[in-house]
C-alpha cells in the first residue's frame, strides 16, 4: 500500500510538472491559466501523498476528478497521442490507486 500510495504522489507531481511546462508552451493564449492553476494543485496534492495523513488520498481523489471534468468541458474529449491524452490517463490511474488504498483501509478498520 505504501508503494501505491508512491507511486500515485508519483505521477501527481509529474503530471503537475508537465502542466506547467504546457503553460509555458501556451502561455500568450489568455485561457491557459487554469492548466498552470492545476499544474501547481497537482503539485501540491502529489507531495502530500508521501505522508501518512488519510486527506491527501480524498485529495487524490477528488483533485484529479475536477480537473477532468473541467479540461472535457472546455476542451472536449483529446486525441489519443497528445499530451492531454496523458493528463487523463495519469488522472485515470491515480484515482484508482487512491480509491484502492481507501477501499483497503476501509475493509481492515472493519475487521
């Protein structure tokens, strides 16, 4: 558990850092701001993964969940291979390691 609980701090921060970088690839279009804003939460929320506290796993949650919805709302669903691509997929995985870790937690309290 504490691997998976890495491993997804991992990929939050990787995806935290490629938001950035995509900003400052699209940082003269006035409607990029909100993928440095996220790239600087996922940032955040990946590092706090690497302690021991319960709120950074329904951080890893919940986080990646809104920045999902938002980035289809605005941008509709990507193409396969683009880097939006990847920030779902990172996305996708994370919520799942986070989900696995709680559900898991969940079943040993109640035993």
């Amino acid at each position: 558990m504490k691997t998976i609980r890495q491993i997804s701090g991992l990929l939050l921060v990787l995806n935290g850092i490629l938001h950035v970088f995509e900003y400052m690839n699209l940082s003269d279009n006035p409607g990029s701001i909100g993928i440095l804003a996220f790239g600087i939460i996922y940032l955040i929320t990946g590092v706090l993964l690497f302690n021991k506290k319960l709120y950074p796993l329904y951080l890893g949650v919940f986080i990646p969940l809104i920045g999902m919805s938002l980035s289809l709302i605005k941008f509709g669903i990507p193409k396969l291979l683009s880097l939006s691509a990847l920030f779902k997929l990172i996305g996708i995985l994370v919520v799942f390691c986070c989900v696995y870790i709680l559900l898991n937690l969940k079943k040993s309290e109640n035993q």
